[in-house]
C-alpha cells in the first residue's frame, strides 16, 4: 500500500489509489473508483463508485463525490460542498440510470457549501465562490459566485482575479504571467 488510509477510513474493493494519497477520518471511498497520485481526502467524504479524481486533488471535510462527477489534475473541493447526480430525484422513483455527468476541470476551485448542479462542467483553473449554486456549464478560468451562480470576472492559475486592460491583457500579481481576453474566451500566453 503506497497510500495511507486512517484506520477509521472504508475502502471496498475495486479501488485504484495513487501513490502518497491521504484519506482521513470516516471517509468511504467506494467500488471501483480511481483515485490519483498525492490526493488528500478529508474527513467524513464518500467517494461513490466509479469516481474518477485525477492527481493532487484537495478534498475538504463533509463532501461527497457522487457517481458520474470526474475531477481531473489540481481540483479543489471546498469543505461541505456539494455535486448532485439526478435532475429530478424522487426517493419512490430509481433514477439510477438518469445519473448526469460532470466534470471539474484541471486546476478549478470550488469554494465552502457551494452546489454544483449535476451536468454541468467546471472549466479549467475556474473559481467559485462559497455558497455558488452553479446550474450551467463555468468556463474556463471564470469567477462565479451567488445563487444562481453568476460569473463575476476571471481568475489566473494562481487563483488571483484578472484586470484586463484596453487591448484585453492582464498579468497575474503572483506569478506575472500573462493573460488574454478575446470574444469571453481567457488564454494564458
């Protein structure tokens, strides 16, 4: 075992785990999921079956991963915020087969409490604001906040918002990377 679980964690069969992942206290990370390298699972997570975490995946407390969500490298995940699977859930009726897809891009984060609405994607190095209810696809780099989520501005990589000027450039204040703004499409140079 090249990860380390805590003994109070449950891990069916059929797991793949990437070597130096962390999986804390009363996690749950169900059958068949596929999770990378260097991911921490926080306390008190179900990962449902067949999930698919990519590298270095941050998972805070209280959040659970439901079946059809994809997290791909460097994804953030926000304590108690939440994925849904079904559009119109009914606790009479089986939906099981009606589960949406949704895919959280490389680089994205997604803020405390926040709701992401299954079917939707989550572009890259997005951020969303805590308590966002997002109910339509982010783009990439986009900054949304607000019920129903609406986009703000941009962000860089670094995770700073982006001031665009005139000719549609802005640098990143951390990393001083450069930036472009053509036709709502944000570019990194």
């Amino acid at each position: 075992m090249n990860y380390f679980a805590h003994e109070t964690a449950i891990i069916d069969a059929g797991c793949t785990i990437g070597e130096g992942t962390k999986i804390w206290h009363f996690s749950h990370i169900m059958p068949n999921c596929t999770i990378g390298e260097r991911c921490n699972i926080g306390q008190n997570v179900v990962v449902s079956p067949g999930v698919i975490l990519g590298n270095n995946v941050k998972i805070q407390n209280n959040v659970s991963i439901y079946t059809g969500v994809i997290c791909e490298d460097d994804v953030f995940l926000g304590p108690s915020m939440v994925f849904t699977n079904v559009i119109n859930p009914r606790s009479a009726v089986n939906r099981k087969d009606q589960y949406a897809k949704t895919t959280v891009k490389k680089g994205a984060s997604i803020g405390a409490n926040a709701t992401i609405v299954c079917g939707h994607d989550i572009g890259r190095y997005a951020f969303i604001g805590a308590g966002a209810v997002v109910t339509k696809n982010v783009p990439d780099f986009a900054l949304v906040v607000g019920n129903p989520a609406r986009q703000i501005g941009w962000m860089s990589e670094f995770g700073h918002r982006l001031e665009f000027d005139t000719n549609g450039k802005a640098v990143c204040q951390e990393s001083n990377e450069v930036y472009e703004l053509q036709e709502g499409v944000v570019k990194k140079l």
